[in-house]
C-alpha cells in the first residue's frame, strides 16, 4: 500500500501533517473566529456575525490610527534601511583591512533579541535617566524622544538600529556575486563611478533589492517589541500598531473574534502587495 | 566615495553598533547609586546586579527557552528537511507547496495567536512550553524548510542517482550522500531557527506569561520605571544577547544562501 | 559481463515523445555508442537502461534477466556521468569503495579490488584526496575507477568526456579503448560528438528525434550513410548535399553531370565528402566554383567554396595540392566518382 504513494509524497508526510496542526488548522480556525464574536469571558454568548467584525474596524478610530502608524512606520524604517544599507555594502564590499572583523560587528544587532533592543533603547533614549539626552542636553538640545511628536520616529530609529544589518547582508552578498565582466566593461568605456553605480551595479542588483526590501517589510509589519517595551502605543495613540493593538484587544479585552479580524485586514494588505509587487517583479522578467 | 569617506563611514557604522551594547555592559555593573548619573564613567563596579539577576528566575527563563528553542528545531529539523527534500527533489506538492511555506513565513504572528491562545487554554495547556513550542513551530519550520530547499536544489541529481547504481534505494541514498552535502545548511537552519525562538516575545508572552515564561518574558518583567531596576534590567539583556551573538557567527556565510533561498551566496 | 536487450522502448514526458519503440542489442564484451545531436532521447534511452528514468512502454534485458521495472540498484550495471558525480564528502578511495560498501563486500576484498582499479588507471597516490584536490582528468579516472571496481554486467557511459579539455579528451579515449580490451568489458556509451563516436564504437548507433536512424560499425556508418541526416552528422566537416535530378545513370545538378549507378529517374540529392572533393585539371573537373577561404590545418586544408548558383560547398585538400587553390578565384574541382551519396529528394533514404 505504502509504496504506492509516490516517492516524495512519502517524504513529504511529515512536514504536511505538523504543518496542518500548527499552522493550517489555526489559520482557517481564525478565520472563522473574525466573523464571530467570539470574547473568552463571555464564551457561551459567541455567535457568528459575519462581516460585522470588520465594518466595526472602519469605525474605530484606534484602529485606523494603528494602520497609519504601522504604515508610516513600514515605509519609514525600510527605505532608510535600504538607503543605509547599500551604502554600507558597498563601503564593506571595497574594505580591505580588518574585513571579516567588522563584517560579522556591524551583523550584530539582527541576531539580538528585539525586546532586549528595546529595552536598551528605551533607558539610552529616556528623558530623566538616559545617556543620550544627556550628552544632548551638554549641547543645549531638548529633546523628547517618546514624546508625542517624535515617538513613531523613534521607533523607527530602533529598527533601523536593529535591521540594517539584515540589508547589509543581502545587498552585500548580491554585490559579491555580481558578475565582473559589465564592471570591467564599464570601465573600458569610460564610465564614470556615479554612472557605473546608476547604470550597471544598481540595475543589476536590482532582483537582490526587491527581495530584500520585501523580506524587511513583510517583517517590520509585525512590530511589537519596540511598541510593548517602550511606549505601549502612546502617547495619546502616537505608536499604536496592528500588532501591538491585536494583543491588547485579544489579550487585554479578551475580544478575541474583533483581534481576529484586525489581523485579517493586515494579512489582506500584505498579501495584495506582495502579489503586485510579484506581478511587476515577473513582468519586467519577462 | 573616497576611501577616507567609506573608512569614516564605517567607524561611524561600528560606533553606533558597538555604543549601546558598551553602554549596557557598563550599566549592569553600576550600583543603584550610581545609576543617578547616567554618563558618569568613574564608579565602583559591584556585581549585585549580576547576582541579583542569576539568582532572581532568570536562568530558570533561560533554561526554558533553551528547551524550547531544541524541541522547536528538532521537530523543524526532521519534518523541513524530509519535506524540503521531497518539495527540492520531487516537486511534491508542487506550486502551492512553495507558496505555503512561503505564505507561512510572511504571515504575521496576530493571526494565529489568537487560535493558538484559545486552543490552548480550553486543552488546559496554557502556561506551559508546549503551547510555546507549537507556536513557535508556526514560524521555524517554515523558515527551516524555506532554507533547506535552497540548500537541496545545489546538490546536483547526479550525486544520488549515482549511488542508486552503487546500491542505494531511495532512502538510502537520500542518507547516506544527499545528507552529507546539506549538513552546513543544516547546522545554519538549526542555529537560525534556534535563535528566532529564543528571540521571541509576542507568542512566548501571550501563550505562557505566567508559570512557564521564556528569557524574552523574563526580561521584560524588568520593564518598570522604577529605574533602581535598571542595573539587574541590563545584566538581564546580557544574557539574553550573548549566546544569541556567539551564536550568530557561526551562521552569517550560510544565512545568505538560506534566506535567498540558494540564489545567493556570501 | 552479459548483453544487454531492449525491445520496443519507448519513453514519453508528457505529450513529447522521447523515445520512440527503439530496438537495441548491445553486444557483450563491445562498445555500442548511441550519437545524435541533442534532444534525440540517447540519454534517456540511456537512463532508462540505468533505471533512473520510468519506462513509458517496452522491455529491457540485461542477459536473460528482465529488469524492466527493476530498481537501478538491482540491475548491476555501473555508471560514469557527465560531471563525474565523486561524492564530495568521501575521498577518492572511499568514493570507490561505496558500491562494495553497499553490497557488504568483506574489508579486504574491497581494498584489493579499490587498489587493483587504483593502479589500472594510475591513481594510487591519489586516494586519499577529496574530489575538490583532483584536477577534471583525475576526478574523470576515480569515476571510471568506482565503476571498474563494481565488476557490474556492463558499463554506462554518460557523455563522460565533454567536460574535459581537447586534449585530455583524445587521452582518455585512447585509456577507455585499453580497459574495455583490458576487462573485455560490455560498454554502452553515449555522446554527442561524432568523432568520439567513431573512435570508440564496435557499433555505432545514429539517433534522432527518439528513434535510430543508422546502426553499424563506423566503418559501414560513415561509408555507407543511410539517409542525408547521417551522412551530415557524420563526419567532419560535413557532407556537402546538393540538390538536382536523376536519370539513365547521370545526376545532373545546375553547371554539374555526374554518372551514378542508379537507374531509377526522378529528384534526388547527391551527397559528397568534403574529402572527395578535390582540385584537379580543367579537363577532368566536375564542377566549378569560387574559392572564398582556406583553412590551413597542417596535413590538410578546408576549402569554403561558392558556386555560381549560391551554394556554399566545402572541400578538404591534403597540403601538398593546396597551392592550386587561390583564394578569390574561380577553381575546377572533381567529384571523385567511386565515392557517391545519392539520396532520395526528402534525404530520407539512401538509393544505392
């Protein structure tokens, strides 16, 4: 009987069976879960309402201000992540002393746990007792870092602490895998550096760039770390995230169905950028 | 760029790296006085912070993601690289096979955890590493498998369709040449993996932030603004951060070729 | 050693069929090599012997034994592929002695029959490396040293040669032609290069489009070519065809008469080798045509020729008649008439 499975499928099994009971059983149960309104406290009340859960989310102003915040937040943190990242690749691609050294430093921060980061940040950065504004504050700057104004900002400056070094290390090994030839080419031509850089390396870093620019913003939507360590989604409502905003309404509230379906409208919008963006990946390939 | 700028650059990059860690390392060796003066450099090193932290629940923590982070990559290890292999290989499950795994890598965690949270607690496994472990699996195996895919797609076929002349069924050869040449890949995926359990917080803190929390969860019940905390907080961070870095070093070449899954190599 | 049969084989992927009800006899103690260019399913033909690739429809016979749908590992027959596929993780020594390993062969029967191949082929000092320390040629004889070690029924050959460089190439011809003498050893082998082919078959086996156009020794094969394909793809530089009409015993092409044996009337295409095709006085010329280059080979020279109606023909000269030929000018050339092709108007057959 066994052997009339074909080969792979029977190497497949066991990946497909824990797959199912971690992830496709709970996806598909959360699913249901966001067109109820399923509250843990209130169990025997819980009935299915269809799409009313996430009506209810156009009319909630937190929540709407937790879509731009992570929004802002994405878009922020990532392109100064690729800009600094690209920069530092290519300063590191050219190094010649001390190279292996300073390449396995500057990796350093993706490897640390993201609430340790946070935490670090939050006392380096803090008003009363941190170091920074101290040093600042010798200058004469003022400055409030999770104050209401600076607080998104702030976070954003945590993941770029944290998450250049992942850029790096993608960029940097695109760059190290380029064929030398169009470089060499480039050079019999005449080009200057600048144009070389426009016109030969960055096109052709090009599919090494989408991925990596991608990976980062498929990660830094799921930001909670730097929000629970730092500032719980304030001040006022200055750094509320999805994330963060779906664990204080499932776990805080115990609305377990209205969380449910915040995350939903998150993994809809991820989900459509990503199939544009591999759409006009595939077409230029093409 | 010219070579002083780039050099610049660069010292620049590893101060700003190197400061908070050198910040945090000074800090968990500062009394509680001395934590008045945050710039101050002249003080008298005590290791009550360090004490306090070894002996206050946080190597229990650490121990408990340790346990974790194994269970987690064991169970990865077998079912991603059985299944990378047969999905490399064989096409099994063909397209939607890859965008599965795909699709479980991007999914962010808010989804799943509220299943998982009520899973758990109507099985009465809350509060215990078994939900962790689960949970965890919801985002290790799929990077694992991701990454052993790669690794399984540079083994040229010839490799093993050879030793099925020499004498090989199919396990066989999948054991005993196959493997072999995935191995590299296979301790990065194990540390990689390893590291991105022991560096969670959201599933460890909503599942298990009670009898059974992990390092992060432990850490950050130091959170209060009651700063005299601050020195046992940092001494805390340290031990969280240096296995993970030790660690790390070990995986940097092969992680390109992971996360690319093959196209790159560093 | 034994003889390998295949009946009625046939491999499909899909709507394209690979190969197409072949029949093949591959004699023992001899080397059949399957040729054709690629895409013409000898490598699957191939694989499918091996057992590494399903069997769409047909029988293979390894002696007496049916093996049809047997797993390669029980077929006994040992392989040597294009990119040598040594285990990187083993040494050369090693990499030999995992066959043996694999059937249980007691320790020092493997060591025997690893360092008797070792020395056969002049690898002794070589086999405690790692493929990564061997040079392509090296790595090329630990392949054929696991093979020989194995003592299988007979030996597959996967093009093993087209990843050295020319000249270790004509070397490892002349070495794979001793051991088969030396091990009377059953040898299937598959290549695409013609002149590989020739070199080393008994038999040789023309393939195209999955199906065998010509089989024979070389000898008969590039004599006696069965249809214009073979008779192209055979032989370096290829055949010059041209196109005309036969009757009463004479081709006749546009500025061109030549006699041949053949009665039937009708369109027909008249093959000749570039080697039969030679300078000569104006009285004795078949045909005439301008010199456009020359490639000086040493012994030898390639002659491109135009004729008056576009064709492009090509003639090998031996050096010693070259200095008649001028490039730029018209030249009279003859068609040596003991040494004729002539095909049907498609080519697809051979009409004397």
């Amino acid at each position: 009987m066994l052997r009339r499975i074909p080969i792979g499928y029977r190497f497949l099994t066991p990946l497909a069976v824990v797959f199912a009971a971690v992830f496709a059983y709970p996806f598909v149960y959360s699913l249901w879960l966001s067109l109820t309104n399923y509250t843990i406290t209130r169990r025997n009340e819980t009935r299915f309402v269809g799409i009313d859960q996430y009506t209810g989310l156009l009319d909630n102003d937190t929540y709407r201000q937790a879509l731009v915040n992570t929004f802002v937040f994405v878009l922020l943190a990532v392109s100064l992540e690729l800009l600094l990242g690209l920069a530092l690749a290519l300063c590191l691609q050219r190094q010649r002393w001390a190279r292996n050294v300073t390449r396995a430093f500057l990796l350093a921060p993706m490897f640390v746990t993201p609430i340790a980061v946070g935490l670090m940040f939050r006392f380096l950065l803090n008003q009363q007792i941190g170091v920074i504004p101290e040093i600042l504050g010798t200058f004469g700057l003022e400055i409030d870092f999770f104050g209401p104004d600076l607080a998104l900002f702030s976070m954003v400056a945590i993941d770029v602490w944290q998450w250049t070094p992942f850029m790096v290390l993608l960029l940097l090994a695109g760059l190290e895998s380029l064929p030398k030839q169009p470089f060499e080419a480039a050079r019999v031509d005449g080009a200057s550096r600048w144009l070389t850089f426009r016109s030969v390396t960055l096109p052709l870093l090009k599919p090494v760039i989408v991925v990596a620019v991608l990976l980062r913003a498929l990660d830094a939507f799921k930001v909670f770390e730097y929000v629970f360590a730092i500032t719980r989604g304030g001040p006022g409502t200055a750094t509320e995230t999805i994330q963060y905003q779906v664990y204080r309404t499932g776990i805080g509230f115990f609305r377990l169905g209205e969380a449910a379906a915040m995350a939903f409208v998150l993994v809809a919008v991820v989900l459509t950028i990503v199939v544009v963006l591999f759409r006009r990946l595939m077409r230029e390939a093409t | 760029m010219s070579r002083p700028l780039r050099a610049l650059f660069l010292v620049i990059a590893v101060v700003a790296v190197a400061f908070p860690f050198a910040w945090v390392v000074l800090i968990s060796f500062k009394s509680r006085v001395d934590l008045n003066d945050p710039s101050s450099l002249s003080f008298t090193p005590t290791s009550a912070n360090w004490s306090e932290v070894l002996h206050g629940g946080v190597l229990e923590a650490a121990l408990r993601s340790v346990e974790v982070g194994l269970a987690t990559v064991s169970v990865s290890l077998v079912a991603g690289t059985l299944g990378a292999y047969a999905i490399s290989r064989f096409k099994a499950g063909g397209g939607p096979a890859r965008f599965g795994i795909l699709l479980a890598q991007l999914m962010p965690p808010a989804v799943l955890v509220v299943p998982l949270f009520i899973l758990f607690f109507n099985w009465n496994l809350r509060d215990t590493i078994w939900a962790v472990i689960a949970a965890h699996l919801t985002f290790v195996l799929p990077v694992v498998t991701w990454f052993m895919i790669g690794f399984f797609d540079a083994v040229p076929r010839e490799l093993e369709e050879q030793a099925m002349i020499d004498g090989y069924g199919r396990f066989g050869a999948f054991r005993r040449v196959v493997l072999p040449q995935v191995l590299p890949g296979l301790g990065a995926a194990a540390i990689f993996g390893f590291v991105l359990s022991w560096n969670d917080l959201f599933y460890a803190l909503i599942l298990a932030g009670g009898n059974a929390e992990t390092l992060p969860v432990a850490i950050s019940s130091y959170n209060t603004f009651r700063g005299v905390e601050l020195g046992a907080m940092s001494a805390a961070i340290l031990v969280s951060v240096v296995p993970v870095l030790i660690a790390s070093f070990f995986v940097q070449k092969r992680l390109v070729r992971g996360i690319s899954g093959g196209g790159l190599k560093y | 050693m034994a003889e390998i049969r295949v009946e009625a084989l046939r491999k499909r992927f899909g709507e394209v069929t690979a190969v197409d009800d072949i029949d093949l006899v591959i004699a023992d103690g001899g080397i059949t090599v399957l040729v054709g260019p690629s895409g013409c399913g000898k490598t699957t033909t191939l694989r499918m012997i091996a057992g590494l690739e399903d069997v769409t429809g047909g029988r293979i016979l390894i002696g007496e034994r049916d093996v049809t749908s047997a797993e390669p590992k029980d077929r006994d027959l040992a392989m040597v592929f294009q990119n040598y596929a040594l285990y990187p993780h083993m040494t050369a020594f090693q990499n030999m002695a995992f066959a043996l390993k694999a059937r249980d062969t007691p320790h020092d029967e493997i060591r025997d029959r690893v360092m008797h191949a070792a020395e056969l082929l002049g690898i002794t000092d070589l086999l405690e490396r790692r493929p990564k320390a061997l040079s392509g040629g090296q790595q090329q004889r630990v392949a054929i040293g696991r093979a020989i070690v194995r003592q299988p029924a007979a030996f597959l050959f996967d093009e093993p040669l087209s990843n050295l460089d020319a000249k270790l190439r004509v070397e490892m011809r002349t070495e794979i032609l001793k051991l088969q003498k030396e091990l009377n050893a059953t040898i299937l082998y598959v290549t695409h290069d013609q002149e590989e082919a020739m070199t080393l078959a008994d038999e040789m086996v023309v393939m195209r489009a999955g199906a065998i156009a010509q089989q024979g020794p070389p000898r008969v094969v590039y004599a006696e070519p069965a249809s214009e394909f073979v008779g192209g793809f055979v032989g370096s530089p290829p055949m010059n065809v041209i196109a005309g009409e036969a009757s009463g015993g004479v081709f006749r092409a546009e500025g061109l008469e030549v006699p041949v044996p053949l009665t039937a009337a009708g369109p027909a295409r008249l093959g000749v080798r570039p080697e039969h095709l030679r300078p000569s006085g104006p009285g004795e010329a078949t045909l005439t045509a301008d010199v456009e280059v020359i490639e000086f080979l040493g012994s030898s020279g390639i002659v491109s020729l135009r004729r008056g109606n576009g064709d492009s023909l090509k003639a090998l000269v031996p050096a010693d008649a070259l200095e008649s030929v001028l490039p730029g000018a018209a030249c009279p050339f003859r068609i040596d008439p003991g040494h004729l092709h002539l095909f049907s108007a498609d080519g697809s057959a051979r009409l004397h």
